[in-house]
C-alpha cells in the first residue's frame, strides 16, 4: 500500500493510505467509509475535467467498494453520479444512475433526479417517458411518491400533451398516497374539457349512454351532459375510495420515523410498526401492494433477519413465484445478513433443495462453513442433505470429515460425535454401532453437555421389557455415574440430568429404585454438607473427608480468598467460593435446556 499513488498531495495520499487502512481493519465500520469518501471526493480540492487520472481512479475505487458495501444508500449514488457527470459526461452519471436504481429500485428520490437528469440531458421524449415509466413501475405505488409524480407531469407539461397528463392523473388517483387529494382536484378539473372516451373505458361508456337514452334524453348535447355529470360522480367515488385506503395506511405511514436506510439500529417501535403494516397489508390481499410495502420495509429493517424470512416465506405462499423467493434469499445471504448469522442461509439451502437443486444447497453449506468452520447447524443440515440425496453413508461421511477438521473445535467435536451416533441409532436402527460411538469417545468430551445430555437420552429411550428393563438400567445407570463423578460438567447440569435420572428410576426401576432415589435427592437437592460426591469432586486426593477436614477448619465452608488484584480486574471474590461449593451458574439463558431442546428437535 505505501506504493500505491492516489493522487492529490502528499498530505492527502497520506490520509488516504490511513483511511483504507482503518476501513480494511473494520469494514463493518460506516464512519470510517464515510471520511474516506469525503477524503476522495476533496482530492485536488474537488475532482472535475482537469482533475488528473490518479484522482479520478482512487475516488472511483472508493465509490464502487463503499456502494457495493452499502449499496441502499440513494444520496451517494446521486453525487457519484454528480461527480461522474462533471468529470465524464452524461454516458458515464446515467451508468451510474442505472446501477443506483439496480440496487435501491425503490427509491422515489433516486428514480426522481434520475429522471430529472434525463430530462435535461436528452431530446428524445420517447426514451425519457419510457424511463419514467419505469420509474412509475418501481415507485408509483408509494405513499410519499408525489414528487416523483409532479416530475412526470412536469414533463409532459413542457410538452403541451394534455392527453398524456390526464392519462397520469387518472393512474395516479387510484393510488394511495400522502398528497392523493391535490391530484385528484386536478384530475376532476381537466375531465371537464378532455373527451368522452378519455374519460372511461368503451363498454363502460356504451353502457351509461344507453341509460341515459333509456332515461329519455336524445338531443347529444343533454345526452354529453348527463353522461359528464355521471362521469364525475364516479370519479368522487374513485376519490372516496382513495381517501378510505389513504386513510386506513395514515395510522403506519405516520409513525415511520426513518424510511431511508442506515446502519443504526431502529426502536421496537419502528419495528413493531413495520410488524403490523405488513400484517394490514397482507390481510388487504392486494399482492402489488404488499410486495412493494416488503420491498420498502426492507430498505430500512435490511440488517433485520426477521423481515427476510418473513418475506420469503410470505412469497413462497404466492403460486409461481419461486424466482423471486431465490431472488429474495440471495439479496439477503449475499448483501445484509452477515455470515455470523447464518440461518438465512441454511434456509435459502432448504429452498434450493425443495426445488430439486440439492447441488446448489450443500454449496451454500459449504460456503458457510468456509467463513465458520465447526458450525454445528450447518454441518448437522449439510448432514441430513446428504442423507436425503445420497444416503446414510454419505451423512456418516460429512460428520467424519468435520469432526477431522483441523479448525472444528473439541466442543463442535463432541456435539458432531453425537449427531453421528444419533444417525446410526435413528436412521441405521443400530443402537449398538451407536452405542459403541459414545463408548469411544466419552473421554475425550468430558466437558460437553450436547454429548452427555445425547448420550444419557439414547440410554433412556431404548426399547425393552420385563426381561430386559435391569440390563438395560444397568447401561443408563453407568451413563448417569459417569456423568456425576468423571464429567466435568457444570453441577446445576449434573442436577438437571440427575432428575431425568430419578424420574426414570420412579416410573421404570425395580425394587430398590425408591433407595437410589432418595440418595440422588439427598446429593443434588440437599445442603452441601451432604452431598458427598460434590464434596469428592471438591477434594484434591478425591477423598469427601478431606473436603470434610476443610469445612471444620474453614467454619463450615471451604472460604473465600480475598485477591485485591483480581477484583481491580472486575472479578469477584466469591467466584472461587461458588466452584468450590459445586454450585457454578450456568448462563442466564439456560444453556442445559437450550441444548435438551436441541436434543428433542
């Protein structure tokens, strides 16, 4: 990078090579691409003509790699456009125009100084209106459209095309928006000069003649007349019509506080708000409408996994819209949702695997593996692809090669090893290939709650009879032991599993289940002063007494070592007391049912 010229004086190549820096450091970080705009575009005091070609590439290359990482960001590509016009000419501003409204479609303000743009620059009427219309296509329906809507008549008004201005009013008048009533004064007020077949479709305008006629009237100049006076009553009607879904959309429309995107994060309320608009327009049932309300919601939620399942899911219930449910999962997986959090993309492989590209699905795991290796969702999904497309073997494979993985870590190990043995038992119907799994590898994972909580239920839930229930609590039992006295589970997992234990002993054990109960509850429900295997755990030889000895030197508990150096470092003297006494707590979001949860599923 210390080679590299970018144009400008030493003082601002300087700034520039700290800038790039900072922003390769934390891309995420949209002050630092910010200031390295600003940096570029103040190059040589303003970049035009004359600027030199350094310049010119570097500010650029700092456009192109800050749109391509916030691409939704209508204001910039507005001035890169600005700028490209000042340096390039109008070829290379509408290139960028139209790669703006590639990336927000929806944008009134973009699709609005696009068109402006086009109107100043070119003399060819037919291609602006056709630019306008498909303006009209992407923005038309929204509810602060009007000044995309007042460019377009504008337009025509140089023109002098009346039929074509009234042509836009009576599209415009149908729809609601913030400004509908203004349109529609304009609307009613031209009906009155223009002709009668512009007013209404033929056969509508065939049948209110007739009536009219029906009613007596034969002269043509009573019968135009009476057919404006009904014309303009249904156009009130159109405009009532308008002023009821105008009004209904007020009460969402109205607590939008941030329409455009960034990359703060919004409030409840604005989300709640996004919420219950969709649900009122899905319920309208108006499927234009409800597309273009997601397509605007996700301008402003884009960093939201929530409104892209919502918005796949919805789409995938409409019938034949299977490119625009992969359109959707692609903008999302690529553009939005980081690969920190991949379930978009787990999802998005579940839609490529429904739709008979199984190829493409375990593309899209193996590419989130590549960013997370070890990831347990997304290999157990890659895993049961395979199964479905190729087999139990090949699943069996894909749990081989990741346990093998240099970068999968033992706890993403241990859970794997799990899901493995899971598949010989549920799938192969092999309880002793399974068990044989969890046999071998015990000792290695120790400290894994998905292997032993696994484990302790493959035990539990196998089948058997009177003639088989002690042999077979004779396996669960050693499983419960092995979890009490050698894993190094946290004790309030122990206590947890130990009570799936007892309920087994109640409702399954045999004639002395009632003593092994009691001598359970006494150790995980009773004070510490008799729970004897804990005290056990506790004491360096493995011996309770002399953890015993230490509580009647220490008044009744092992003690508190007060270390001034470790409470300036934040930590707390009684940590080493509450692992002492086997009672460490486990987070608050209760990792041992998150993963009995797991296990059920």
């Amino acid at each position: 990078m210390a080679d590299i010229n970018y144009g400008g004086t030493d003082e601002e190549n300087t700034e520039l090579k700290s800038l790039n820096a900072e922003v390769a450091e934390e891309p995420d970080n949209f002050e630092h691409w910010e200031k390295l705009v600003r940096a570029a575009e103040s190059l040589e005091g303003g970049l035009n003509r004359n600027s030199s070609p350094q310049s010119i590439s570097t500010t650029r290359d700092v456009y192109d790699r800050f749109l391509a990482k916030f691409p939704l960001l209508f204001g910039y590509w507005k001035k890169y456009a600005d700028m490209e016009f000042s340096i390039a000419g109008t070829e290379a501003a509408e290139m960028v125009y139209e790669r703006g409204v590639a990336s927000i479609s929806n944008s009134v303000d973009l699709w609005t100084n696009y068109c402006a743009f086009k109107v100043e620059t070119s003399h060819d009427n037919d291609v602006i209106r056709e630019l306008f219309e498909r303006g009209a296509t992407s923005v038309g329906l929204d509810f602060l459209a009007h000044p995309f809507w007042d460019k377009y008549l504008e337009f025509e008004e140089r023109l002098d095309a009346s039929d074509k201005i009234f042509a836009i009013l009576d599209r415009v008048v149908h729809i609601p928006m913030h400004q509908y009533a203004r349109y529609f004064e304009r609307y009613r007020q031209l009906a009155q000069s223009r002709p009668l077949p512009e007013l209404l479709p033929a056969e509508t305008l065939q049948q209110f003649r007739h009536d009219v006629e029906t009613e007596g009237h034969s002269v043509e100049v009573d019968i135009e007349r009476e057919l404006r006076v009904r014309i303009d009553n249904l156009h009130l009607e159109i405009f009532s019509r308008t002023q009821t879904e105008t009004t209904k959309r007020w009460t969402y429309e109205s607590e939008i506080k941030r329409p455009y995107f960034h990359v703060t994060e919004l409030d409840e309320a604005q989300l709640v708000n996004w919420r219950k608009y969709l649900d009122f327009e899905e319920v309208e049932g108006d499927y234009a409408r409800a597309q273009f309300l997601y397509e605007r919601c996700l301008v402003t939620c884009a960093y939201y996994d929530e409104f892209w399942f919502r918005y796949a899911r919805w789409m995938l219930a409409q019938k034949g819209k299977e490119e625009e449910v992969r359109n959707i999962y692609q903008r999302a997986s690529m553009l939005y949702a980081p690969m920190s959090r991949p379930a978009i993309r787990i999802q998005f492989a579940l839609f490529e695997e429904m739709s008979g590209r199984a190829d493409v699905a375990a593309d899209i795991y193996r590419a989130i593996l590549i960013t997370l290796p070890g990831h347990i969702e997304t290999i157990v999904g890659l895993a049961n692809l395979q199964r479905r497309v190729a087999g139990l073997e090949a699943a069996l494979e894909v749990y081989r090669e990741q346990i093998d993985h240099r970068e999968t870590d033992i706890y993403a190990k241990a859970a794997l090893v799990a899901e493995s043995a899971r598949l010989l038992w549920k799938i192969k119907g092999s309880a002793t290939e399974a068990r044989q799994v969890f046999e071998k590898n015990q000792h290695w994972y120790l400290d894994s709650r998905p292997f032993w909580i696994n484990y302790l239920f493959f035990e539990l839930e196998q089948p058997t009879s009177a003639e088989t229930e002690q042999a077979q609590h004779a396996k669960i039992k050693q499983v419960h032991d092995s979890i009490r006295r050698k894993s190094h589970l946290p004790p309030l997992t122990i206590k947890d599993l130990t009570h799936y234990y007892m309920v087994y002993l109640l409702e399954r054990g045999g004639k002395e289940a009632a003593k092994e109960y009691l001598v359970l509850d006494k150790e995980v429900n009773g004070p510490f002063s008799v729970q004897s295997t804990n005290k056990a755990k506790l004491a360096v030889d493995g011996l309770e007494s002399s953890t015993n000895r230490r509580l009647l030197a220490e008044n009744g508990h092992p003690g508190v070592e007060v270390d001034e150096a470790a409470i300036r470092r934040g930590e707390t003297p009684y940590t080493k007391y509450y692992q002492q006494q086997g009672e460490q707590p486990v987070p608050a979001n209760g990792q041992v049912r998150e993963a009995l949860t797991t296990y059920n599923e």
